[in-house]
C-alpha cells in the first residue's frame, strides 16, 4: 500500500519550471486573498486556480519571454498547490479534486450582465477582493433550478446592488465557452452613471465602477488602458474574450439609431394651397405642349407613311425625320455622325418636378429609340417597294 502511495506522489510532484517570483505574483491575485471559508471548498476554489492559469498563459508566456513555456491546467494547478501552503496538504489530492472540478465545472454554466450607460459610452466593471487589480463583468454561477435570466439579475443585485430583471431582454447577449465553460452575458443598456452601487455581499466585491469602453483593451498588447485609466491589459483579461463582439454590437445599435429619416415624398407635404395652384397651371402648360408635340409627330409619321417614296429617297426621308423627332423631343440622349452624344440641356418638356425621384434606365432607352427606328425603316422600306 506505501508502494502505491508513494507511486502516486511520485506521478504528481513535479519540479518547478514557473519561477518563484510568478507563481507569487498568481498566489496573490487569485488564491491567498480568498477568504477563510471558501478555501475550504477546493472545487470552488479550483476556478480561481483557472482564472491564475489563464492570467499565466496570456500575459507570462508571450512572445518576448519565449523561455517560459505554456502548460496545461493540470500541470499548473499542481504547481500551485505545491507553492501555496496552506494547498500542501492536498498536493496528492490534485488528480481527484480536478477531476470533481470539471465534472461540476460542465454542469454550472455561468449567468451575468454587462451594464452599459445611456449613450453606450461606458461600461461597469467591478473588482473582487481576492483579485489583485483585476476587473471583470458582474458575473455567477447559476443554482439549482434556476433560469439563466433570473441568475443574471440575482448575481449582479449580488454585487452591485442594482435591480435588472426589467431591463433584461432573453435575445440580448454575449456568451463565451472556454475550457468547457459557458459564460453569458446578457446585454443591459440606458442605466444612468449617476446611480449609486452598493454590493450586498460582504467579502466578495471591492468596488464597482463605470469604465469607457474606448479606453477597454481588445487584445493582451494594447496599451490604451494603461494611458487612459493607469491599468495595464492584463487587469482586464477577465473582459477581453467579450470585448470585440461588444463594440460590434454597439456600432450596430448606433448606426440604426443615427440612421438619416426618410424623404418625405408628395403626398407627406403639407403643400400650400398657393403654391398647388401655381404648380398645377405650370404642370398643365407643359402637358399641353407635350400633348401638342406628340401629335405633330404622328400625324408627321402618318403622312410620311402615306406617300410613295423612291427608293433612293428613303434615307434622306429617315435622317430629316430623325431630325425632326430629336428636335421636337429628346429625353437625354441623341445621335450626330452615328454616335451617342449626350444632352448638354435637358428638354424642359421633360422636367416636371413630379419625374424628380424617377430613375431612367438609359441604356433601356437607347435601345428601344434604335429598335424603333429600325423597325420604323423597315416598314417604310416595305411600303415604298
């Protein structure tokens, strides 16, 4: 049996490849400041051991220290278990205590909200005792039997002391699943900066403060906090996974609110009798002479029908009443040498204000003027033969 017990401490024990001075500085923000009581849950306090591996592996093991090497969260959790004392004891332990963790870990999602302000310009943040500088979103695990929107108002009434189970909307949320964990967040906007938060657990929450989400890093290298409000990224790693998908969602929210109002058409304007009068006696001069143009077209067309043109004369006759037609009426384009010229002045048969938000399909135009045409010569072509 002592063959087996020291076999098995044998397999954990490992020796330390984290320096001293780091696995300190991870103590301190996340495990020794946990208070009395929940040292004594090792599966709760697994999760701080977590949120210690993630701070290790986004801000130690980067690219300008490549001698430190990453490791998995086995490996780290025996390291610390190992380096804290009052963890010593259950150094053996850690196989079991990890594998409790995750069996637990998968069936407690995590519920909570991200609180933004009237004009979506800051953000609230609050700060745990037992994590040295580090802010995140207010944020628990869910109970037994509880809805996710309920768990959601109950953990930030928790740690903020304000009341959101009225401004919560079911389809509004972020959620993130990092090493079998869900964590969502739903979306709560229009809360005043002037409320007053009071946490109503004692132990758990240092502060709560409002944060502008430009001065928010959206990855481990930006600096902008550190400049802006005197954090460094690393102080809101616990906001990071969240934070692109954040600012998406409020550029979308923006834009749909700042969107221009739509043209009032015709019949949205309060039009002045005045002004309907002297608009509809122009509107009507211009349909007479339009009126009258047209007819003078087609009686032009019906006698040139009429008449036995020679051969040799056809397009002589075709070439004067193109002339005629483009000079009576030409919308936008024309033809001179056989090519496509454009209007320099539009016909002002053609510019009632009612054509204003009309959009002519020019090349449509133009083509069905050349099969006209085409057709029109045929047809004289066959009745002069």
């Amino acid at each position: 049996m002592s063959a087996i017990k020291d076999k098995v401490k044998s397999e954990i024990t490992v020796p330390h490849t984290i320096p001293i001075d780091i696995l300190d500085d991870l103590g301190s923000r996340f495990i020794i400041n946990v208070p009395i009581e929940e040292r004594q849950d090792l599966i709760r306090l697994c999760f701080q051991v977590e949120l210690a591996h993630w701070f290790f592996l986004d801000f130690y093991c980067t690219q300008e220290n490549l001698k430190l090497k990453t490791c998995g969260m086995k490996e780290f959790t025996i390291h610390m278990f190992q380096h804290i004392p009052f963890l010593k004891q259950y150094a053996s332990m850690v196989n079991e205590v990890l594998e409790q963790w995750r069996e637990y870990k998968q069936s407690v999602p995590t519920f909570g909200a991200i609180i933004l302000s009237e004009n979506y310009s800051h953000v609230l943040l609050v700060q745990s005792y037992w994590s040295k500088a580090s802010w995140g979103f207010p944020k628990g695990k869910i109970n037994k039997d509880e809805t996710p929107l309920h768990c959601a108002a109950r953990e930030v009434l928790e740690e903020t002391g304000f009341e959101i189970s009225h401004l919560l909307n079911a389809n509004e949320f972020i959620e993130t699943v990092a090493n079998d964990q869900l964590t969502r967040l739903y979306i709560v906007s229009g809360v005043r900066r002037d409320v007053k938060f009071e946490p109503r657990t004692r132990n758990e929450i240092k502060a709560v403060e409002w944060f502008p989400i430009s001065d928010l890093p959206t990855s481990r290298k930006d600096m902008t906090p550190k400049i802006k409000c005197g954090y460094g990224p690393s102080s809101f790693f616990m906001v990071l996974p969240f934070m692109r998908r954040l600012k998406a969602w409020i550029k979308d929210k923006t834009q749909k609110t700042s969107r221009r109002p739509r043209h009032k058409s015709l019949t949205d304007v309060e039009i002045e009798p005045q002004f309907v009068k002297s608009h509809s006696d122009k509107a009507a001069a211009r349909a007479k002479r339009f009126q009258q143009s047209l007819q003078t077209e087609i009686e032009t067309y019906k006698a040139l029908q009429s008449q036995k043109v020679p051969t040799n004369g056809i397009q002589k006759n075709v070439k004067s009443l193109d002339k005629s037609r483009s000079s009576r009426r030409r919308l936008f384009l024309g033809e001179e040498n056989g090519k496509v010229q454009k209007s320099k002045e539009p016909d002002p048969e053609f510019t009632a204000p009612s054509w204003a938000y009309f959009k002519f399909d020019r090349q449509a135009i133009i083509k069905c003027l050349n099969d006209c045409q085409h057709n029109f010569q045929s047809k004289l072509a066959l009745n002069v033969g």
